[in-house]
C-alpha cells in the first residue's frame, strides 16, 4: 500500500530555546531530522518524502540528505508562517498520489506499526489519525478556576502521522486557505467539512521534541529500544 509523505520541517522551535532550528539539534549523535527521515526512507511502501525548509536552510538540509543518503526526497518546498502553511505548500508541488500522511518531523519515534495502519485505514476509509488515550484528569479552566472535570473516558491526545486520500486533504487545504481558517493538525480542516476521521491507538513514545526534557525522554527511548 503505497503513499506519499509529507514532513514540516520549516518551524523555528521556540520552545526547545536552542537558538536554532530543533531539527538540527542530535540525538544519538543524529539529528532529530535524519531520525525521522530514516523511518520513511526504511519503509518500502513510501514512495516519496516532501519537506518544507526555511529557505535559508535549504542548503544545510540538503547536504544532511546527502551525507545521509536519504534518496526518496522529491520536493523542499518554502515553509510557512504557520504549519499548516508549509503542509499546504508541499501538497502544492505533489501529484498523482492517492494516500498522503502528514508527520512532524519533530516526532521520531513513530513505529511502523502505526504508518501501517494509518495507511491501511485511510485506503478504506479516507482519514485516519494517531492518537493516544489521555493519561491525566481532564479540566477546563477559566482564568484559573476549575470550570468542569471532563469525562476521560472519550479524551484522546492527538499526534501525527495524519493519513487522507489526497484529494480530500488538499480540498480541505484550499477551503481553509481561502476561508482564512488556520487549525492546530489536518484532521480539523477536514473535520469541519464534515467527514469522518478514524483514530488508529499510537503509543507513548511518539514523542514531539519540543522542549529541553524531551530531548532527555528521546534519550532515553533511543536506549531502551537498543537493549
Ligand atoms: O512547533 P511544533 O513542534 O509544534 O511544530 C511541529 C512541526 O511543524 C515541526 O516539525 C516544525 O518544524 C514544523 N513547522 C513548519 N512550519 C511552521 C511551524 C512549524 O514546518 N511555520
């Protein structure tokens, strides 16, 4: 089952405070960049990666594909503003596929299994995304009181990969684009057209870098899996 996917990779990682773009920053000795890479360089049923860059990192992040011998990259499109600009932009330059995912590049430690579910779900049903159950109670808050305890039971935290027939994700891209809409994953613009969007149980571990303590987690889930 073969699809195409899609990498944001334009963000400038504020919150990881490095001074530089997250993706750069190593873990084993290997950028965050190249570990994300390699999962969808290893697995045979992706049959292109597009990433969105920062024009001014065009460069640096080609000889990185280079020196890592990362061969199914087929678009560096502009990021954006926002990520979901550099989403769009990268479903500009694609043609002729009929599944495309949408992963961060800041999360690298997405199994398989889940690409391969997520795959198999959105060729027969369209949309599918990655999720886990929430651990934590769940609270609204408003200007801090406890408003409501909100049922866990159907709480889920979101992540990516997020997998659509192509078609239906760039439809949903362009009405957000012309209606002015910005969302926080692919799955809302699709959502408020009014399809159906099918969760697939992700672990844990798919972990998005985002912060300094992430880089100790990533560690140490890069050690645990080498035991
Ligand atoms: O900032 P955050 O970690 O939530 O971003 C998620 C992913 O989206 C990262 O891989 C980041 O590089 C990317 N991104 C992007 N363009 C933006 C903002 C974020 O490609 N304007």
């Amino acid at each position: 089952m073969d699809y195409e996917v899609v990498l944001p990779a334009a963000g400038s990682g504020k919150r990881m405070g490095a001074g530089k773009n997250k993706l750069f920053l190593s873990l084993a000795n290997k950028p965050i960049l190249i570990h994300t890479l390699e999962i969808f360089q290893k697995d045979r049923n992706c049959t292109g990666i597009y990433l969105a860059v920062k024009p001014e990192e065009r460069d640096y992040i080609q000889h990185l594909l280079n020196d890592y011998k990362i061969t199914k990259v087929k678009g560096l499109p502009n990021g954006g503003k926002e990520r979901q600009h550099s989403v769009h932009s990268c479903l500009k330059v694609m043609n002729d596929v009929e599944i495309v995912l949408v992963h961060d590049a800041a999360r690298p430690f997405i199994s398989q299994q889940v690409i391969d579910r997520l795959v198999e779900t959105a060729y027969e049903k369209g949309a599918a995304i990655a999720g886990v159950r929430a651990k934590d109670t769940m609270k609204k808050v408003q200007d801090g009181i406890i408003v409501e305890t909100v049922d866990r039971e159907n709480l889920w935290s979101i992540q990516t990969p997020q997998a659509f027939r192509y078609e239906l994700l760039r439809h949903a891209e362009d009405v957000a684009e012309k209606e002015g809409f910005l969302g926080t994953d692919e799955a809302m613009l699709v959502e408020r057209l009014g399809y159906e969007i099918h969760i697939v149980e992700s672990n844990y571990e798919n972990i998005k870098m985002t912060t300094k303590e992430d880089l100790l987690f990533g560690e140490a889930i890069l050690k645990n899996r080498q035991m």
